[in-house]
C-alpha cells in the first residue's frame, strides 16, 4: 500500500451524536433556525423532532456556532436521565446550565482592604456564578416558577448591556421530561409556563428542544398554547443527492484509497433508505470490506447481506428483544401493512390481523399493545391518533425476521 493511503482512517462513523466526516443536507432545517434567531421579542421557539438515528443531535450541534456568530449565549444539556426530574431540579439545572456562561459576567466590583499592615486593596469582582444564581433563587418569596422567573429577568438585566441578542436554551432528548401528576410534580409545565411569560416580558431567552416525535404532543398535552410557541421542524430521511454527498464526500480526498462506483452508491441508497445512521453505518463496513478486497487485489463490491445482517443484530436486535412473543407477532401483522413505513390507523391492523391471523387482535387489544409499544420506543402516536414505527426501516427487518424463521 502507499505510504500516504494508510494514514487515511475509516472516515465513517456510525453512533449516537457523533458528528459525521460530512454533513448532507439539512440546509432548509438550518435556515429555518437562523430565521429563528432573527427574532427581537421571541415568539417562536424550536422543535427539532424525528426517528432514531436521523440525525438531530449532530445538527443541534451544528446550530450552536451560528447562534454564538450571531450574538447569542448557548446554554443545555442532554436530557437522557431526566424522566424523574421534579419542579425543583428543572429550576437548578436552568440555572446550572446558564451560569456556565454567566458566571464571567461582573455584575459589581468592591475595593477590599488587604491583610496586615498595608494599605493597598485589593479589587474583588462579583460574578454571576451559580453560588449568585442560587442564592437570588432562595432568597426569591413564592413557588418555584415565580423564584425561577425572577432569576431569569435579573441575568437578562445583568446580561442586556453586554451586547447579546439573547440566551439559547437547548436541549437534547427533550422527550424524557414528563409531568407526574400522581406526584403533583410537573416539571414540564413549569418548563412551558417560565418561557411563556419571561418571553412575553420581551426578554429574548429562546427554547430549542430536541426529541424523539413523542416529544412535541408531549408538549401540547402538558401546554396547549405549546401549539403556537413552537416551530416543529421535522429532519426526514435524507434526498438521493444529500445521500450520495454523505457517502461521497468523505472518501473524496485524493489520499483516499477506496473509490465507491456508481452502483455501489445506488445500492448504499437503497438498502440505508436515506437514514443518517443507516448510511454511516453501511458506508463504514463497505470502506473496511473494500480495504481488504483492494489489498488482496479483488474487485470489490457491496457485500449487502452481510452487512444487512450486522445491522440486523447491532441496530434492531436490541430493540426487538424488548417486544413479547405477542407484541412480536403484532408488530408482525403491522409489518404486512403497506403503509407499515408511514402512519397506520388500529382499525387497519385489527382488519390486516382478521386476514393472517387464527386468534385476530380486538381493537382494545390492539389500542393497549400499541400504548405499551410505545413505552418500548418501537412505536408512536401522533396527534391525530395515527401510529408510525418509532425505529426508522423497521417494517423491513420484521419482514427479514419472518422470512428466516420460517
Ligand atoms: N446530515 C447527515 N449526513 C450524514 N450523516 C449524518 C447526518 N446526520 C446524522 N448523521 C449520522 O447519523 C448518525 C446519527 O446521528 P444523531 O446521533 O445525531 O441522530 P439522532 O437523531 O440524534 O438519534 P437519536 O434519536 O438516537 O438520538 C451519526 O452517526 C451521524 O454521524
Ligand atoms: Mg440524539
């Protein structure tokens, strides 16, 4: 091998949230963020919402540079392990993420005189750090949300003067905050109600919420004036061109030693369904299969079986385990259906089921299994009662699951 091809890695990388070699697409979807941060008063904040793996981690990430370019602090976190959250700690992790940034913010200085027999002083600044933040919200009289408010409006005091447009608030997996009614807790709607009204004070502190599609019904389940505080940007499965830049691009340098050909691209495409994941995942077992085959002095080609079944027991396998044998067998009639891959109504399965099946699910049957399902992550609901498999290209591999176990 030439010297200058082996210094040139696998490019591809298939995994939650990590930024791939190139980033397709999207251009729309980013516009419309930067739409977003035009506003003076915020009347719209952001949802940024899809399947599994479609790749809204790696474009928040790509929002937070434009925000900062234009003049705003970028403040969040992941919200994985938040399903428990109550009132309280939603208040403290604002004020944890914002004092990331306000805590270089001097909000007075004092001249204090030094130690022993000197008369110098010595300047001490006090800063907007989290001790600060936490002590305003103690010291604030009422519940949480009048404490949090009044927090929020004395950083922007501190913050206005310092030439930012505003302070961006995103966070990522936003679908694990839940209100707990049985607890009387609901962080959710505190979360909702302190945006609202500091927004409507015309301080410009803007939500970005990242999340699975449970996330925004969630939303308006908890708020419905959620309904008008969002823009809901839904990130898709990738065009054929975006798709061919995203498998393309990265093997472009001339110190690649792997070209992919024509067909081999279309059968990337077809077989990633245009899926982000899907496509780091295919592109990077064909680069490392290519990499032998050239060596050896093969023709290569795309070894889609192969590559199908490791995705097969890396990517659905997990989730798959999660199902009983009846939710399996359910998920199996569902996988019949021809829209199995876009929205399918109950009433559309309990028929499909009357025609495959010798013991048919009831409609309340299928209602209940489907509501369980959608604890299990494999499917959801929308907003006007339709179900969608929550896993992207899921139909197919139940279909390849049928197929080898019959
Ligand atoms: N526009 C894109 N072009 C090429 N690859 C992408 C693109 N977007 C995402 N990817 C790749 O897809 C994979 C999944 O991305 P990411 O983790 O951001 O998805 P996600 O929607 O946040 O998934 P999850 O719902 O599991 O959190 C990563 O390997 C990433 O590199
Ligand atoms: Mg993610």
């Amino acid at each position: 091998m030439n010297p200058s091809t082996q210094e040139f890695k696998n490019p591809f990388r298939p995994g939650a949230g990590h930024m791939p070699p190139y980033l397709a697409g999207r251009e729309k979807e980013s516009q419309e963020f930067q739409r977003l941060l035009r506003q003076d008063t915020i009347l719209e904040n952001m949802v940024l919402t899809g399947l599994r793996g479609v790749g809204k981690t790696v474009l928040l990430d790509t929002f937070k540079p434009l925000a900062i370019e234009k003049g705003w602090f970028w403040v969040g976190t992941d919200l994985s392990e938040s399903v428990s959250l109550n009132e309280q700690n939603v208040a403290i992790r604002l004020l944890t993420d914002m004092s990331v940034v306000t805590s270089s913010v001097v909000i007075a200085k004092e001249e204090v005189a030094s130690f022993g027999f000197s008369r110098e002083k010595t300047e001490v600044r006090h800063t907007l750090n989290f001790a600060t933040l936490e002590q305003m919200y103690n010291e604030t009289p009422g519940l949480v949300s009048d404490k949090i408010k009044n927090v929020l409006e004395i950083v922007w005091s501190c913050l206005a003067d310092q030439d930012h447009r505003g302070l961006i608030f995103a966070y990522d997996e936003a679908q694990n905050l839940a209100d707990h009614s049985a607890k009387e807790q609901y962080p959710l709607s505190l979360l909702l109600d302190v945006f609202q009204s500091i927004q409507k004070k015309d301080i410009p502190f803007m939500l970005v919420l990242t999340g699975l599609p449970t996330l925004f019904p969630k939303l308006v389940e908890a708020r419905t004036f959620a309904e008008r505080m969002f823009r809901v940007v839904f990130l898709d499965r990738l065009n054929e061109a975006d798709s061919r830049d995203a498998i393309l691009k990265p093997i472009e340098s001339i110190n690649c030693p792997v070209r992919f050909h024509d067909n081999s691209v279309d059968t990337i495409c077809r077989v990633s369904g245009g899926y982000p994941y899907f496509i780091q995942f295919i592109c990077r077992e064909v680069y490392d299969v290519w990499i032998q085959k050239i060596n050896a002095g093969e023709e290569p080609s795309v070894p889609v079986d192969e590559i199908v079944r490791k995705l097969d027991s890396d990517f659905f396998a997990g989730r798959w385990a999660r199902a009983t044998d009846r939710q399996r067998e359910l998920l199996g009639v569902i996988a019949t259906l021809e829209n199995c891959d876009s929205e399918f109504m109950v009433q559309e399965v309990v028929e499909r089921s009357k025609q495959r099946l010798e013991k048919p699910f009831s409609s309340s049957h299928v209602n209940q299994m489907l509501a369980s399902l959608s604890e299990a992550g494999l499917v959801y609901k929308n907003r006007y009662g339709k179900y969608s498999f929550a896993v992207p290209l899921l139909g197919e591999f139940i279909f390849r699951q049928s197929q080898r176990t019959s």
